[in-house]
C-alpha cells in the first residue's frame, strides 16, 4: 500500500474502520489487525496502537485492561463522542459514495454550480 495513499486517504478509512468495530463490541489490538488486514488494510502495531491511543485521546473511545490466558491485554470501546463522531461520519461518507461510487443521478460539474451560484 502506497505511503502517500495511507497518509492522505487510508488513515481515515481505517480510524472509522476502528470506531465502527468499537460501537459494537469491545475490540483489542491484534484482533483488529487482523480485521483490517482482511479487509485489505496492512497496519502493523506500530501504526495501529498509536491510533488507538490518539482516539482515546480524543475521547472517542476508552481503555480496560483484562487479562487472558495470564497475559494483559487492553480493551478498546466506543464512548457516547465516538457513537456521535460515527454518526457524522457517517452521513459525510453516504454523500461521498453516492457521488463517488453511484454518481447517479449524474452531478452537475463544480464548475456549472458554480456558474448557478453567480
Ligand atoms: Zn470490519
């Protein structure tokens, strides 16, 4: 996968990636590695963790630690900021596919609404 390509694009495909899978149940670091990694996503730990932390930073998920089978591991889930984060997201990307993937009806160039604004 292309550096550029991740840094501009993927990256957010992969963070909503994360929060939607975190609204639904609580997930964990390798699991969700393997989650992207199935849906054509390389992200290695040292680019995922950094992520998770950074949205639980943002408020968007929370952290437990349980341990299972002797080992720790960390817990991720959505708070009610991500569910409504997810939610925004949500409807931006409903308008990005319609127009992107359908393009139906066929949209009018920016360059004619922009001559319908004057
Ligand atoms: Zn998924």
């Amino acid at each position: 996968m292309s550096e550029l390509l991740t840094k501009m694009f993927f990256g957010g495909f992969v963070r909503l990636h994360i929060l939607y899978h975190a609204m639904r149940e609580p997930i964990f670091g390798v699991e969700m590695m393997e989650e992207l990694a199935r849906h054509g996503y390389e992200v290695g730990a040292g680019t995922l963790y950094p992520i998770l932390h950074q949205l639980e930073q943002a408020g968007y998920l929370v952290s437990h630690v349980e341990v299972v089978g002797g080992k720790q591991r960390k817990y991720y889930r959505a708070t009610p900021e991500g569910g409504r984060a997810m939610e925004e997201a949500r409807a931006k990307l409903r308008e990005l596919v319609k127009e992107v993937l359908h393009d139906d009806p066929p949209t009018p160039s920016i360059r004619t609404h922009r001559g319908s604004d004057e």
